[in-house]
C-alpha cells in the first residue's frame, strides 16, 4: 500500500511541476503579448485561446497535489471536536462519494476527449485541437480520485488522523 502511496503522491508532484511550467508559459505568453501589442500594434495571434487551454490543464493538473498537501480549503472546526471514531466515519462518508465522482469525471473528460479526437473539432483562432487539453485535466482529475481512494483507504484501515 505504501509503494502505491508514493507512486501516486510522486506522479501528482510530477504533473503539479508540469503545471508549474505551463503557469509559466501563460505569463511569458501574455507578457509578450502585450509588448507586441504596445510596441508594434500587433498582438499575437490566439493568446486568448492558449491562456484559456493553458490555464485549464494546469489547473487540472495541480488538484492531485493540492489534495496531496492538503492545501485545499476544508471546514473541519466541528468535525475536528468529535471523537476520532467519530472522524473516521465523516472522512469514510466524504471520501467515497467524492472519489466514485472524481473517477467518473475524470472517465468522461476521456470519452469526450476521444470525441474531439475522432471528430477533429478545433479551436476558431489557431485551428488547435481539444484533446490534448482535455486530456491533461482527466489526467490531473484521475490523479485526485486515486489521492482520495488512498485517503478512504486509509480512514477505512484506521490509518490516522488526515487533517
């Protein structure tokens, strides 16, 4: 359990780097964008389709590791109050549901990913295609819904207090 622990805790760091990189390229996108516009009134071609793409993969990306570190915004203070048992069995009624739907999420932004394939749909401006977007955001939702399987797992063996 440990080994598939650090292999996904590893992968949701691995893709929160990526999506470091692509937050990265958004700014030097839009920075030189507007120099373009302002020095040569010529702005550059589709930044605000590739900000858009850009901006959703990496947000779909960095998730896993925000659940990782648990960065993510919760409302424990009552919860927090009850007998550990008692947490247990909350973090069991939280985490299922919220894993079965991350799961389900992430299935479905890989079959209408697959559609955008077969179809060729593109984008207005550059003529880019979809799916590797959308396939970046199922990786990073697939990414939490097995961080969340590992917290079930874990509230369900009695491994510990997770806040």
């Amino acid at each position: 359990m440990e080994t598939i622990k650090q292999a996904v805790y590893k992968a949701a760091r691995g893709v929160d780097f990526l999506a470091g990189f692509i937050l990265m390229a958004v700014a030097a996108l839009v920075v030189a964008n507007v120099f373009m516009r302002v020095a040569f009134d010529n702005p550059i071609t589709g930044t605000y389709e590739l900000v858009g793409y850009l901006t959703a993969a990496a947000i779909g990306l960095s998730l896993a590791h925000c659940a990782v570190q648990n960065s993510h915004i919760a409302v424990g203070f009552l919860v927090d109050r009850l007998p550990f048992r008692a947490q247990t069995v909350v973090d069991i009624i939280v985490y299922l549901p919220a894993t079965v739907l991350l799961g389900l999420v992430s299935w479905h932004l890989v079959l209408h990913a697959n559609q955008m394939l077969s179809t060729g749909i593109v984008s207005s401006t550059l003529q880019l295609p979809f799916y590797p977007f959308i396939f970046l955001v199922a990786l990073g939702f697939l990414l939490l819904a097995l961080v969340n399987a590992l917290r079930l797992i874990e509230a369900i063996s009695g491994g510990g207090d997770q806040r």
